[in-house]
C-alpha cells in the first residue's frame, strides 16, 4: 500500500511544488477501500452503459436493446436477419471500434496526465507539456502533405504521428538532461513548451506551403482530435499499450508520491528522483505518442480529470491511478458522442469540446478550491 501524501506548504501557481492533497467534504468519502472499490464499480458500470448508450446513438439511432443483440451476435456468431444488416454493420463495424477506441484514449490520458503532474511537480502539467503532441502532429503533417509512409496505408498518417511523437521525446529528453542524466522538473517543463513551440512553428510551415487546400483541412481536424478513422486494426496496440501503462503506473504509486513531495524527500525515503523520472518520460512519451497517433492532439483532458479525481478520492496516486482511468474513459465516450451528433452530419473536432468544458472547468476548480493549484 502506498503511503499517504502529507500536506505541503502553499505555492504559487505553476511552481515546482507537489500540488497539495485536496480537502473537503468529498475527500473523505471514497479514502476507505471498501469504499473506493465501491466507486471503482460504480465507474465500470457507468463506462459500460456509456458505450452501450454512445454505439446505439447517432445519426441512425438503434435502441439500446438492439445494440446489445448486434453486440452479442457479433461476438457469439450469432445471426442477424438480412433487413438488418446495414444496422448492424453501422454497430459492429463503424460505432464500436470508434467507441472503445474512446474510452481507451480517455482512460490512457487521465493516468498519464496523474503521472506528468506528479514527475515535474506542476499542477499545471498535461500529458502535452513534454511536446510529444506537437511532435506527433510533425509527423502525421509530414506524411499527409509528402505522401510519405504510402507503403502502410491508412495507417500512415498514425505511423508518421508516432515517430514524430518519439523523435520528440528524444529531444525533449537530449536537451533537458543535466550533468550524469539527471532530469529536473522545471528543466523538463521548460523544455517541453519551448520544443511545443517550435514543432508548431514547423507543422504552421509545412502546412502554409502545402499544396493541396484538402490536406490542409484534414492536418486541421486532425490536430484538433478525433476518432473518426477509428478501425478495429487500430485497437489491439492501443489496448495493450494503454492498459500496460495504466498498470505500470498504478504500480509505481508509492514513487509518484514521493516524487511529488521533492527530490530531497525522494532520495531520503530510499527512492532515486532521477532514475524514476527517466523510466517515467520514456512510459508517458510511449502511451501519450500512441494515443495521439490514432487520435490527434486532444487537450485538457490530461490536466481537469486528475484534479477532478483528487477531489474525490484525495492525493494519494494509488487511489487516483483507480479512478483517474475509468473516469476519462467515461468522460471521453461522451464526448465522442457530442462531438458526432452535435452539429450532425458534421462532425466538430474533440479538442474544441474538451477545452469548451475544461475551460471553465479549470476556472471553477481555481476558484473554489485555490490550494489545488498551489495557493490562493
């Protein structure tokens, strides 16, 4: 069992400080296991129903009833009637890789957002602040403008995103290591946005030159976020990937603790800062590459869920690193399904939803509970 996370002093905002544990009413209701395994199931029923609900909801909408007979036919060799066929297809072969796809995407960016807010003791940290989404977009610009990768096909544009995702890493990692590796906090945070920057300022390049005005609108979305090519062939590596790193860092729970009160602590409490730090960079720039590969760049997700999670169940990354996951994975199934139906037959980008809610989401937390963030 990893041990509790005692209260730090108040700082100010974005300083290389552990964000405090949150206090209040909610912090004391799910601190039990009992309870907290109460809230787990909670969560896996709600994330079942939320992707019953969103396979079944769309522009043909299919009773929910009849999704989960197209669902259990298709996982059982069952047979479908031949008036159904386009309805079950729309299911099985259109909805439901985009839906988990989702739930993956969400789980896999509120653990890593828990880990990165941990690693460089910012409360202000987000899965993105290491630059590997803005590499990632590099990549998938790249191939969709030079017609790179061909030989893969539709998954060129996601492999171009993940060696652009890893070639960010790499640098993010060559520039901000110190003197026998070391990696502090504030230089890996620094180094991250001035990297973000820069990727930007390449992809703006790349695409102001582009000569086909269709690619542009296609780099656009898909810097923006969005499951529309999602694809069963998609989902086996993202799965493995996600679910290992959740199961990796939930592992490391007691270290996240520590990292979280400082170095100095770290070492005294027999855990080395610098060591756990890299091991960490190299798993959220693995997961986070992934995600962005078949997703795009889809922000505030990482940074609203931990807080909102910390306010429930408190700081300690063992009881976060449960809930953070299921969470996300809820939270971001339904805001796939906004994001297909709300302008229907459009379909709106999932990064301008997920910074619609998280803006003022952000704004309410600092307001209400100033500490969070590192004092008032």
């Amino acid at each position: 069992m990893s041990p509790p996370v005692t209260a730090a002093p108040k700082t100010a905002p974005g300083s290389d400080a552990p964000p405090p544990p949150a206090a209040g009413p909610l912090r004391h209701r799910f601190t039990s296991p009992a309870r907290l395994v109460a809230l787990c199931a909670a969560l896996a029923v709600l994330l079942l129903l939320s992707v019953v609900a969103a396979i079944g909801l769309g522009a043909a909408t299919v009773a929910p009833g009849d999704t989960v007979r197209y669902l259990w036919a298709a996982l059982s060799g069952g047979e479908i009637g031949a008036d159904e066929l386009t309805t079950y297809r729309i299911v099985w072969e259109i909805r439901t890789p985009r839906v988990l796809l989702a739930a993956l995407v969400g789980a896999g960016l509120s653990a890593v957002g828990v880990a990165v807010q941990a690693m460089v003791r910012n409360a202000l940290a987000d899965p993105f602040v290491l630059g590997v989404s803005s590499g990632a977009s590099v990549g998938a610009v790249l191939v969709t403008v030079t017609g790179g990768l061909a030989a893969l096909g539709i998954h060129a544009v996601s492999a171009g995103a993940f060696l652009g995702a890893l070639a960010a890493s790499v640098l993010v990692y060559a520039a901000s290591a110190g003197r026998g590796g070391a990696l502090a906090p504030l230089r890996l945070v620094l180094t991250g946005v001035a990297l973000s920057f820069g990727f930007q300022a390449v992809m703006s390049v790349i695409v102001y030159f582009a000569p086909d005005g269709e690619a542009t609108s296609t780099i656009l979305h898909w810097t923006l976020g969005g499951f529309g090519a999602a694809t069963w062939g998609a989902l086996p590596l993202v799965t493995i990937v996600v679910v290992l790193g959740v199961v990796l860092l939930h592992r490391s729970s007691r270290a996240l603790d520590l990292l979280a009160l400082g170095d100095e602590t770290a070492t005294s409490l027999g855990i080395g800062p610098d060591r756990y730090r890299r091991g960490l960079l190299v798993l959220v720039s693995l997961v986070t590459g992934v995600m962005v590969a078949v997703s795009g760049a889809i922000a505030f997700v990482g940074l609203i869920l931990p807080h909102l999670v910390r306010m429930v169940v408190g700081a300690t990354h063992s009881r976060v690193l449960a809930v953070a996951p299921l969470a996300g994975a809820v939270f971001m199934v339904w805001v796939d399904l906004v994001a297909r139906t709300l302008a229907a037959p459009r379909e709106l980008p999932l990064g301008v939803i997920t910074a619609l809610v998280g803006v003022p989401v952000f704004i309410g937390l600092m307001r209400r509970k100033s500490y969070v963030f590192g004092g008032r």
